[in-house]
C-alpha cells in the first residue's frame, strides 16, 4: 500500500514539472514587452548614445542609435530608467503597444556637463578648477532672442550684459566682473571666440545655430588666450554635424513690438504759455508773440486745441519682426554634415528703422582615414540697417522728436500750398517737422562677412593628438548717408544735399597647431594627465575709403545721389589702409588629477605684437589653479546628500593690446587737396606727404596691459544635484593702465597714449540654481544669480591724483566725469544741486533785486536772481567756501558701479507643455538723466525755433516772468504794456513774489549751457521681466501622420514691465564706456514685444 503511494506521488509530481515546463513559455512571453522609442533634447534634436535601462536591472539596458531610437524588451509593469550626460535622469512608465518619445530635460548644473574652455580643448565640469559660467543651446532654444549676447542677460554671475540703446540690432555690450580695462574706453569688452575663431562680437550670430556659450572668467582659463584674455572670454560653439538619416528643422516666430513707455511733455496749451515766458526770456517784443500765438489774453483758445504727439506719430507703429531658420543635418560615419540658413527681419518702432540679417552656417566633417579626420566651416552674414538709430531721428535725433513743439501755433489754421514755399524762408516750421527730418536723415548701411575655416586632426596614437587650424575672414562694409535740404549739414552747404560713402575691408588670418597629449598611469581615472602644446599666428589688416559730395540739386532723391554722386559737387575723397596688426603666439598647458580629487593645473602663453616697440613687443601670462574635491574623501562617504564639495582656487595673468597700432611711431598720410603747409613735402607738384600722428604723440615706451586675477570658489551639490551653489570671491588687479593723457601743447601735440596707473576689481559671486519640483512628467527648475563688484584706482600717473574726462554722448559743458585715486571708477563730478533761489536771499532796491550779503554768487552759471538753480558752495581756491559757485564747487555726485546685479529665472515642463521666465535686475546705480537735462532747458531754443519741454515744468510748477502772471480770470496781468516795463510798479513785483513764492524748479529759458549737477542724477536700479515664455509639443502620434516628428508651438512676452523710479524711457544704460558710463541721452527707446513661434522637426 505503502509502495503504490509512493508511485502516485512520483507519477503527479512529474506530470506537474512538465505541465509548469510547457506553460512557462507561455506565462514568460505573456509577462514581457517590446518597447520602442526616441530619445531627445528639449529642441527636439535627437540624442545618440542615451542610456536606456530596465528599472533595477541595469544589465538590461541598451542605447539609442544616430536616430535617437531605441528598442528594448523588458517584463511588463517594469519602468525604463533614461539617462544621458548633461540631463537629468528620468524615469519612463511602458505602455504596451505605444512607441515612446522620451525628451530629455537639461540638468541646470550637471557635474558631467562638458564645458569648451578653449584650442579645442573641452572638460568636465566636475574637473574645472577655473570659474566658468554656461549657457546650453537647449536654454537658447527655451527662448527667443534675436542674438547670442542677448542670451546671456541675468544668467551668469559677474556678467553685466546690456544693449546699447532699444534700436532694431543694437550692440549688446558685455562687461566680465567689471571689465579688466576700465580705463580704455569701449576696449573693455571680452575677447569673444566662435568655433575657434576670433571675432568682433557675436551680435550677428543666430542662436538657433549654437550649441553652448561658455564664460570664461579668470586668468586661470583666459590666460590660454594671453593678450586678449584680459577682460574675460566667451566662447561660443555652433552645433555639429552629425551623423544619421537626414534631418530637417524649422523655425520660425513674428513679433509684434510697442514702445514700453513715453516721456510726459507740455501739451499745447503749456506750451503757448512757456513761449511767452521765452518771449521775456529773450526782452522781445511782444507782436512777435502775437504773430505766431495770438493776443497773450486769448491763450485760453489752445485748451482745447490739438496737441501733436509727436512720440507717437514717430515712434507710435507695431512693426512686426520675423525670423525663418531652415537646419539640415545627416550623413554617415564618414561624412556627416550640418548647414542651416537664418533670415531675421526686424522693423524698429521708429519709423524707417530696422534690421535684415540672413547668416548661413556650414560644418561639413569628414573622417579621411580611420585617424584623420577633417572639418571644413564656411560661414556666412549679410547685415542690412536702415535708418541711424537715435541719431538719425531727425537733425536733432530723438531729441529732436521729444523737443519738437506741440503745436505750429496760429499756422496750424493757415492753409499753404506748398507750389509757392519759399524754401530760404527760416521759418518755415511745416517743412522741418521730425517725420520730415527722418526722409531728410537717411542712412543706410551694408555688411558682408565671410568666414572660412578648416580644421585637420591627426589621432596620432590613442591620447595623441595633433591638430591644425587655419581660418580666415574677409569682412566688406559700405555707410551711405544723405543730409537733405533742411538738415544742419546742409544749411553749412548753402541749404543744399550733402551725400557721403563710405567703406571699408578688413582681412583677418588666423593659423593655430596644436599638440593635446591625455594619458593615465595605473588603472584607470587614477593619475590623469593631459598636456598641450601650441602656436598661433594672426594677422588683421583694414582699408576704409571715404568719399562725399555737396551741393545736390534741393529735390534730389538719395538714392538718386548714391547711384550718381556727379549730380554734386565733390568735395572730399579720402583712402586709408591701416598698419598690419600681427601677433604671434606660442602657449601650452598641463593638467593633472588624482582620481577626480585633486586637481592642479598650470597654463603659460607668450604673445609678440606689432603693437608695440621692439623691446616692448612680447607680453608673458602665466597661471595656476587648483581644486580639491572633498566629497570624494573617505571621511564623507557616509554623507550621501552632498553630491559634490569642491573648493578651487586660482591665480593667472592675462593682457590686453587693444589699442591703435601705430601709438608708438611716428604716422604720414598723403594729402591729395590744399598746398604744402609745415611738415610737408612736394610729390610730383599735387600730393603731399605730411605727419599722419595728427594731435597724438607717439610714445615707444607704451607696453602691455596686464591683468592679474585671484578667485577662490566653492563648488557644492546636493541631494542627487537636486541643488547646486557655487559662491565665488575674486581680486583683480590691472596694471599699466593704456589711457590716452594730455601733455603740454609745447610739445606740438596734444595727446599721448601711456602707461598711466593700475585699477583692481574686487567682488563677490552666487550661483544658485537647481530642481525645485521632479517627478516623471513634471520638472519645474530655478537659478538665480548674483553679482557684486567694486573698483578701486589703485595709483595714476606720477603725481597725478585726480583725471577728469568729458562724456562724448551729450557734451557737457564741462567735465561731468572724474577718476581718483582711491576712489572707484565711473564716478559723477558735478555741482550739488542746493534748490532755487529764494526772494529771501534779494533786498529789492530800485525795482531789481541785490543779493543780500551771505547769497552765493551763482553768475558764473546760470545767475544770481530769484528763481535761478542754485548750487551748494563747497570749496575755493584755498580749499575752503568762497561764497562764488565756480569750478572748486564740483565734487563726486554719483557713482555708476550697481552695487548689485544679476537674474533669475523659472523654468518647467508638464507632460507637452514648458514654460520658462527670465528676469535681470541692477540694484543702487546711478546714471545721468541728460535727456531730461536737455528737457528742461532752453539749450538750441530761439523765438523762431522754440523747444519743448517735460511736463513737470507746467505753469503751476515753474517759475514765470514779469509779463506772463495771470489774474485770477485768466487774462495776464498788465500784459497790454511793454513787457518789461511792468517791472517798474511797486505792486506787480508783489504780485511776482506772490505767485512765484511756492514754486518748486526753474524757469527753462533761464538755463541755455549743461552744467552736470545732482538734479539730474538718479538711482538706476530696477528689476525687469525679461521674457517669459509658454510652449506646447504636440503628441507625436498626432503629428508623424503629418511627416513630422516634433512640432512644437509657443508664445513669447519681452520686456513686459520693468520696476523702476527712473523717470526716463529705460534705466539699463550703455556700458560701453569705460570712464564715463550710464549717461542716458539721445538714445533710441526700448520697447515691448509679443511673439508667436513654431519649432518643427522632420
């Protein structure tokens, strides 16, 4: 019995092993998907070589192949885990049955991210001992900006980026941790690098075309880059090519603009009665007055009379802008390619302004051999501006629009027939209105650059490589300008046109080899070196030409000039080819880590210019750096929620040659008009050589420039780089400042480039950015950066201790600026503004009023009568107050360093959609309002002419004279006598006094010169909107049956407001100027854009 159980049990336990043997295939393949998909950044671009791996099964993985696609099998209700260097990690949920489109969102401070800091030379930022700030093409993309600069506003720390003025194109001014070179004008830009290649600026390159922009900011990395590195370098790099099916990408957005504010003037009714007071002003009589406005006791009738907006006629329109971008990439592992074409067409809010620019883009690589490879770069860039920005609005520029009078007056009501204008008549206001002074201003510019670059790269043997550079850029430019009739150019001509061209060529060379040898001993990521070895030539050469012509018939069209300038008059034909700028360079570099840990670094450049004399022509630049990544050390592996703990430390040197190349010789030029004079010779009876130094006296002993920089930084994650914080202090000390001094006129000169002193830049840097929000289908980020910087004029020349400079953007009459040892850089120098003089200051004697004793003496400015801008006495010849405002008054009014600056931004992504906002903000600056100076004067004003001015300066608020006080029914008290012979009654200068008593600025017409005074210096500070942005990616099960795999559609806002107590269009001031920046005058406005834009792939 026993026994046959025993058999029963065998006999079912082996039915059942193979019942389960034959139903596990079946259960197995029940159990598992197959899983396809693509893999791709957040343009769209697809990601080769992307981990996808099986949730806690990492041997289940594959990656994704030149397509970005994948396919995978994996049990099912697993999740597929994605990752790529530079992304944050992602986990996907599997739907059976439906291909994935899996897109990567950028890791905001990824301790892999690769960064390009320079000769081809790239790293991990976890191994950078240097201060570098990025910005990804995947950011550019989140945002539509019209150029690369623009891109970088708020983004890194230290990094002051600003705009010239708000016209169609503007330059976009970059200053790092101060600028190296406060004292050399607008040579204190960065040095700005593309693919290599040394450019003027990178306003004209489409940021569609880049795939990084990198920062360098200290000497431990710019000193690779040795004589130009002296301010910062940014360096720029445009995407690849890349191999695969072919590609096709579209992009394209409108934007419609708006001007974001306007200045409050005198309507037409204030404006008639501040024209009587000028008709005081000025002793006229009154039917002058009367002809033009009417009876003064009838100015009641322009109450209600039109008043012209001239703000808005010229700058009032909603241009739309458009930009179209075509990229094609493809090609195989041995020739792959990438070319795209961008046409960007921007209409500015004055009328006849704007910007064309169309720029192609080219990488062709090809793989010659298994260890050679070579990449050819052509690029391209036509420019086209129309219009002269803020100077060519009208004959005054923009000021001329906002001092333009409201109203013509009694004219307005007379009809003329413009068959029977006299063209010499003056007063002719009809013909000179500012729509008209912009037909009469016309300019029109072209450029042309072309670039050419090839690159050849020998993989030597494995870790060895050599490579070979050689670039070369022919850039054409032409201006073309045509001063119409009633033009100030051509009432010196005789009220004819006057046309001028002019053009010119620059050919630049640039030869760079370089040797790059990586290698590490032991095993693996132990001892890690890398070294380079390099040599570089360069050479830049200009030849401008110039040629004008006057005395055009009055009708002649400007295009009609330039097609035939024989219709004038030739008047001045000039030719310049510029003296050879060469340098050449040798450098090399050595980097070494021990296991990622400690990380050391040492770079040394020599650069040979012609800039200089011999003995002074070649500049030496070292640098050492170090850094020490505490997070790897054993006693911090338990600490597992700090993802990185490095402190770095820097010390390098970097130059600057940014000057003329011929300050250290003696210049001759050839004159072909006028006969021989002193210093000049006789050629052939009709040219002449004469001295070309013109008033600058060569100077042999002029030499480098040299900026020493110390930076200490911190680099620190945590929780997974969830948060990242990189605080940074660095002290940057520039010697042998290049300034352009005055020298005694005995010497037949006037100026003489020198060595004059030495600047230091100290300051303080935050970066904090990271994820605030992560989970599978959502991601909202955040970074926010700060800057703070402080100059400091260490000495001067000899026994200098104060300089002085006049700002060239609005001619004060005197110098508004001063640099001083021990004090910062950018200061104001000025009269302090004390009020108006009171009637308590006068005894009246006689019917005039005296000065009382103890009244300070203002007659050297604007005079000493009640009513007049009075000014603080502070200082006399013997060091003490006078009583006399005279030049020892002035001293430091404003300081134009923010104390404060940087950005912050949003950005996020829910399933399809993203979102992204950007905001900037300068804190504690102050700027010079020299437009509303201009605003409230009677500077260029006459009786025949008469100017506008700010609404501030009303009736109610500004002083009047004898002659315009008005009864309490409107009409003027006495106004039927001679004007200023009511003076004369003891009663109307108690009826002055009265109506005067309260009032709180001056009578304009008693300001006629610009005497910088603290008035008008204002506090800057301001936080902006920059841009914010909403986008939506369609499904691509919806878009494929189109063709198209990724289509994606956003709206953009810019500059939708901007918090400020600045009282002029815009706080965020031109840079550009080293010793006398933030002077707000004449400037094009910035204005308010709202934009539709389409991303599409193929």
């Amino acid at each position: 019995m026993k026994q046959k159980n025993t058999v029963k049990n065998t006999s079912f336990r082996l039915v059942l092993l193979l019942a389960l043997l034959l139903l596990a295939p079946v259960g197995m393949f029940a159990q598992s998907v197959t899983v396809k998909g693509t893999v791709v950044d957040p343009t769209g671009e697809t990601v080769i070589g992307a981990s996808v791996v099986e949730k806690d099964n990492p041997s289940n993985g594959v990656i994704t192949d030149f397509d970005g696609k994948f396919t995978i099998t994996l049990p099912q209700g697993k999740k597929l885990v994605v990752s790529y260097v530079g992304y944050v990690t992602q986990e996907v949920d599997v739907v059976p049955g439906q291909e994935l489109t899996i897109t990567m969102s950028e890791d905001s401070q990824s301790l892999n991210e690769v960064v390009v800091i320079g000769y081809g030379v790239s790293q991990v930022r976890k191994d950078l001992t240097g201060s570098v700030g990025s910005v990804s093409g995947a950011k550019l993309a989140q945002v539509p900006v019209a150029s690369a600069g623009e891109a970088l506003q708020g983004k890194i720390a230290g990094v002051q980026v600003t705009t010239v003025d708000g016209a169609p194109g503007a330059d976009i001014n970059i200053r790092i941790r101060g600028g190296g070179t406060s004292l050399s004008g607008d040579n204190s830009h960065p040095l700005y690098v593309v693919d290599g290649f040394i450019t003027d600026n990178i306003n004209d390159i489409p940021p569609t075309d880049i795939q990084s922009i990198d920062v360098l900011k200290d000497a431990s990395l710019t000193a690779i880059y040795g004589a130009k590195g002296g301010n910062g370098v940014v360096i720029v790099t445009t995407k690849s090519a890349q191999a695969g099916k072919v590609k096709v990408e579209f992009n394209t957005y409108w934007q419609a603009r708006r001007l974001a504010g306007k200045l409050d003037l005198l309507d037409t009714y204030e404006f008639v009665r501040y024209q009587l007071d000028g008709t005081v002003a000025s002793n006229s009589e009154i039917h002058q007055f009367r002809n033009d406005f009417g009876n003064p006791n009838d100015l009641d009738i322009y109450q209600h009379a039109v008043t012209h907006d001239w703000q808005d006629e010229i700058m009032g329109s909603t241009p739309i802008t458009q930009m179209y971008n075509v990229t094609v990439k493809g090609g195989s592992e041995n020739i792959k390619f990438s070319t795209s074409l961008t046409h960007h067409d921007e209409r500015g809010v004055v009328e006849s302004s704007g910007v064309r620019r169309t720029n192609m883009n080219t990488k062709i690589d090809i793989k010659l051999s298994d260890r050679v490879s070579l990449l050819l770069n052509p690029r391209f860039t036509y420019r086209r501006d129309m219009g002269a920005g803020g100077e060519g609005i009208g004959t005054e520029g923009l000021i001329g629009v906002l001092r333009y009078r409201p109203t013509n007056g009694l004219r307005e009501y007379i009809f003329r027939d413009e068959n029977t204008i006299n063209y010499d008549d003056e007063r002719n206001w009809l013909l000179a209105s500012p729509r008209d002074d912009i037909d009469q201003n016309y300019r029109l510019r072209h450029s042309y650059t072309f670039t050419n670059q090839a690159s050849l790269t020998w993989r030597i043997i494995d870790g060895l490589t050599f490579r070979s550079d050689i670039a070369q850029s022919w850039r054409f430019r032409d201006d073309n300008r045509f001063y119409g009739y009633l033009t100030d150019t051509a009432a010196d001509n005789n009220d004819m046109p006057v046309a001028e061209i002019t053009d010119d060529r620059q050919d630049k060379y640039v030869w760079t080899n370089t040797l790059n040898y990586q290698f590490s001993l032991r095993d693996e990521d132990v001892h890690n070196f890398s070294f380079l070895l390099g040599h570089e030539m360069q050479h830049t050469q200009t030849t401008t030409n110039f040629e004008s012509a006057r005395y055009f018939p009055q009708l002649t069209e400007p295009r009609a000039a330039f097609a035939n300038m024989g219709l004038g008059t030739a008047y001045q034909t000039t030719s310049a080819v510029s003296t050879p700028d060469r340098m050449l360079s040798f450098f090399g570099q050595a980097n070494y880590n021990y296991e990622h840990k400690y990380l050391v670094s040492v770079t040394f450049r020599a650069d040979g210019s012609t800039k200089f004399a011999p003995g002074s022509q070649w500049g030496y630049f070292p640098s050492i750096s170090g850094a020490w990544v505490l997070s790897e050390e054993p006693f911090m592996e338990d600490i597992d929620w700090i993802s990185q703990f490095k402190i770095r430390a820097a010390f390098g040197m970097a130059g600057n040659n940014e000057i003329d190349s011929d300050l250290w010789r003696y210049q001759y030029g050839i004159s072909s008009t006028g006969g021989p004079s002193w210093g000049e010779t006789t050629i052939n009876g009709s040219g002449y050589y004469s001295n070309g130094s013109g008033s600058t006296f060569p100077n042999k002993d002029i030499k480098w420039e040299t900026t020493i920089t110390r930076n200490l930084a911190l680099d620190l994650s945590f929780f997974d780089g969830r948060l990242n914080i990189t605080p940074e202090i660095y002290w940057n000390t520039t010697r042998d400042l290049l300034y352009e001094s005055m020298i005694p006129s005995t010497t037949g000169y006037t100026r003489q480039m020198q060595n004059v002193g030495q600047v230091t830049n100290k300051g303080f840097e935050l970066t904090v950015g990271g994820d605030i929000f992560r989970a599978r289908d959502a991601v909202l980020s955040a970074n926010f950066t700060m800057g703070i910087n402080k100059t400091h004029v260490d000495h001067l020349n000899g026994d200098d201790t104060e300089l002085w400079t006049t700002s060239s953007r609005w001619s004060s009459s005197d110098n508004d600026f001063c640099l001083r040892e021990g004090e910062e850089v950018g200061l104001i120098y000025g009269y302090v503004y004390d009020g108006l003089y009171s009637f308590d200051e006068f005894d009246r004697i006689n019917f005039n009023y005296v000065a009382k004793e103890g009244t300070v003496n203002g007659d050297a400015i604007y005079g000493t009568q009640p009513g007049r801008p009075k000014f603080k006495d502070l200082s006399g010849p013997d060091g003490t107050p006078d009583g006399i405002i005279n030049e020892y008054d002035r001293t430091i009014i404003g300081n134009t360093n923010p104390r404060l600056q940087g950005g912050f931004s949003l950005s996020g992504q829910w399933k399809n959609f993203d979102f992204n906002a950007n905001f900037t903000y300068m804190l504690n600056f102050d700027l010079i309002n020299a437009t509303a100076y201009e605003l409230s004067s009677a500077h260029g004003s006459s009786q025949s002419d008469p100017k506008n001015v700010l609404a501030d300066f009303n009736y109610e608020n500004r002083w009047v004279y004898y002659g315009n006080i008005y009864n309490a029914d409107g009409t003027l008290y006495n106004a039927n006598e001679m004007l200023y012979s009511n003076s004369q009654h003891i009663d109307y200068m108690d009826v002055y006094e009265s109506i005067n008593a309260n009032k709180t600025l001056w009578n304009p017409n008693d300001v006629t010169e610009r005497y910088t005074h603290s008035y008008f210096i204002e506090d800057g500070s301001f936080l902006r909107l920059q841009d914010i942005t909403v986008g939506y990616t369609l499904p691509e099960s919806l878009t494929s049956r189109w063709g198209i795999s990724r289509l994606r559609v956003y709206v953009t806002g810019s500059n939708l407001f901007c918090l400020t107590g600045y009282s002029g269009y815009d706080p965020e001031i031109d840079i550009q100027s080293g010793l006398t920046p933030s002077v707000d005058y004449n400037r094009y406005p910035r204005s308010r854009g709202y934009l539709f834009g389409l991303n599409i792939s193929f």
